[in-house]
C-alpha cells in the first residue's frame, strides 16, 4: 500500500465519529482518504451522516500525529496492511458493509484457497469438545481447508493447535494490536502459526484487549469465512454472537449438538433448535451442506480420501458404500440382494447412512452416493 494512500486513511480512521461504513462512504464520494481532508466543508456536508460535529472532527489535526506515531510501529515491526478496495483482501469480508478499511497482518497467509471457515466456542471447552476439534479438523485435511478463530483460551486454541499439528493454514483474529498478544500464555504458538497462516487485526498499537473489542473482531471472523461452526457454548456466550453475525451475513452456520443436561452444549442445542444452525455431527454433514468437492489427482487417491472423510462409517455402511462407488446408484432391493444384507437391516442401514450425508435417495427406491 502506498505510503501516501496509508498516511490519509489511517488518519482517516482516527476522526472521531469516522467508522468503516462512514470512511468508505467519505472516500467513494471524495475518491480518496487524501481528497477528504482536502475537499471544501460544503462538499462535506452534502453527504449523508455527515453534521456540524463530524466537519468539525475532521480538520482536528491531532489526527495527524496519532497516525505518524502509528505509522512509525508499522514500519519498525513490518506489519503488512491490507485495504479493502485491494485485491488481497479477503474477499469474503469485502461483501460485508462494516468490514474494517484496514487490517494489520503478520505471519505467511495465503487467501487464495477459497475453503475458509471459522471455528468458535467457550473458552471453557470439555474433553468431548476438544476431541470433536481435533477429529474434525483431521478429517477435514485432505480438503486443506484455512482454519480461523480467535486465539482465545479453549476452542479457539484447540482449533489452531488441531490446525497446525495437521498442517493446515491457521488464522488467528486478534482483539488488540500486534504490539501484543492475549492471552500472553499462548504467545509460544505465535512463531510456528505464523509459518504457516498467521494473525490478522483491526486494531492499533495502543489498543488493549477491551471486552468490546472481542465482540467487534467477530465480524471480521465471521466475514471473512465460508462457514462458522459453534463446537461448544454455554446459554450465553461471544461464540454464539458470532454465529448470529455469520447469520446475518448469509454465511453458514454449524452447530455441535450435546446432551440436554450439559451446560458448554446450551448454546449450541439452542442454535439447532431455533434454526439458526445446521448439526454436525461428523465432517460430512459439512462437505454436504458446503457441497466441497475433492480434488484429487486420480480415481485412487480420491477412493483413500473419502474412506478417510467418511470414518464414521461401520463395516456394512462401507460395504454399501463401495457397492455404490461402482454402480452409481441402485434399488434398495439389489442393493440388499447385492451385498446379501437383508431387506429390512439394508433400509435401516441405509437411512443411517442418509442421516450422515453420505447418501441420498431418488425416486423409485434408488439410492446414490451424495
């Protein structure tokens, strides 16, 4: 990003009163972050949102020396900035009216894999969540998937450290500059997350992680994914916020359900019930409803890695399933007949089968792989 064009819309951003929707607003009209603070009071005042107040605001120049002081951290720490009109901005996030002008980036992260989702949930998290995270994320390797969350105690953690022992890219949202990190016990996985993913945030060198801020960075990890998925929460939670985001932005959302009677499983029970979430019970309840496909260099390779996606499945579910491979679909009948599985346990099998989104029926009792 050019020196220039930084300067103006970090300075920008300082205006008090001046959001991302209203700073995108003052530089679609005015061109750019520079030409606002040149163009005349009653060119200003001409668009909308704009009062007395916020003019005044705007020729406050403090702003400048908060920016140069700001700029100086940039460029000692070499923070990468990304910028909204820019084409290595996530493009997920850009469709979203009050994603940030700018964000700060450390770390080797690459955007160009269009497999993005966001794993959230208590900081709490119980030894079924934990497992349920490192299971999902390990099945879900072969599609080599970007892993986002934020770098919060419990969930968040786990998934980044499921994310790395797997190989796959990890991004952690922060809530604070990158001056710094919280919850500082967590700052021994900075070096190996940043070799292969890294840190992205909003917020500036003299930002502290302020509850307010958490709640704002949940735009940014709902924004910017494909899918949220909420893996454990109590009644009330921040993960639950940012699922209510992903909704509102008509992303979707994936729910762990648990046992009426345990608290971290509330949140996530109430998401499902209430139709703000689909379950998931295994990977592929997600590859179905995402309709991911694998790519895989041969017929080979693509037989091992859905073997590996579908490990839920029991000995007849995967004898009916490499029965289905081969015939691409089949009557219930021949395919009782076939695998020599009576009628009426092949229709339970089958229906189990469906339940999981690993097949589904057509008309005239056929059945095909999904």
């Amino acid at each position: 990003m050019l020196q220039n064009k930084l300067y103006y819309t970090l300075a920008l951003l300082q205006v008090e009163g001046v959001g991302d929707i209203l700073a995108k607003k003052l530089i679609h009209h005015c061109g750019s972050a520079e030409e606002v603070f040149k163009a005349k009071k009653a060119t200003l005042a001409k668009i909308e949102g704009i009062g007395k107040s916020l003019l005044k605001n705007i020729q406050d120049k403090t702003v400048f020396q908060k920016t140069e002081n700001e700029l100086r951290f940039i460029e000692k720490e070499n923070i990468n900035l990304w910028y909204y009109q820019d084409n290595h901005y996530p493009e997920r996030l850009k469709q979203c009216i009050d994603a940030p002008v700018l964000l700060f980036q450390s770390g080797n992260i690459d955007l160009s894999n269009r497999k993005i989702i966001s794993i959230v949930g208590t900081r709490q998290i119980t030894t079924y969540g934990s497992e349920f995270t490192k299971k999902l994320i390990e099945e879900l390797t072969p599609l080599n998937p970007i892993i986002v969350s934020g770098f919060a105690y419990g969930v968040d953690i786990v998934a980044h450290q499921a994310a790395m022992d797997f190989n796959l890219q990890t991004i952690g949202v922060l809530a604070h500059g990158l001056n710094q990190i919280y919850p500082k016990t967590h700052k021994k996985y900075m070096v190996k997350m940043e070799e292969n993913g890294g840190f992205l945030t909003e917020f500036w060198s003299d930002s502290k992680p302020d509850r307010e801020n958490f709640v704002k960075r949940n735009r940014i990890v709902a924004g910017m994914s494909e899918a949220t998925i909420v893996i454990e929460s109590a009644e009330k939670g921040g993960s639950l916020i940012t699922a209510q985001i992903a909704n509102d932005y008509n992303r979707d959302v994936f729910a762990v359900p648990g046992r009426t009677t345990d608290k971290y499983s509330q949140g996530c029970n109430n998401l499902i019930k209430t139709q703000r979430a689909n379950v998931l019970t295994s990977v592929a309840d997600l590859i179905y409803i995402l309709n991911w496909e694998i790519n895989s260099k041969s017929k080979k390779e693509e037989k091992a890695i859905q073997k590996q996606l579908f490990v839920s499945l029991n000995e007849e579910e995967q004898k009916i399933y490499e029965y289905l491979q081969k015939k691409n679909n089949e009557t219930i009948d021949i395919i009782a007949l076939d695998c020599a599985i009576p009628i009426f346990k092949t229709s339970s099998i089958l229906l189990n089968m469906e339940l999981k989104g690993v097949i589904r029926p057509l008309p005239g009792k056929i059945f095909e792989l999904i």
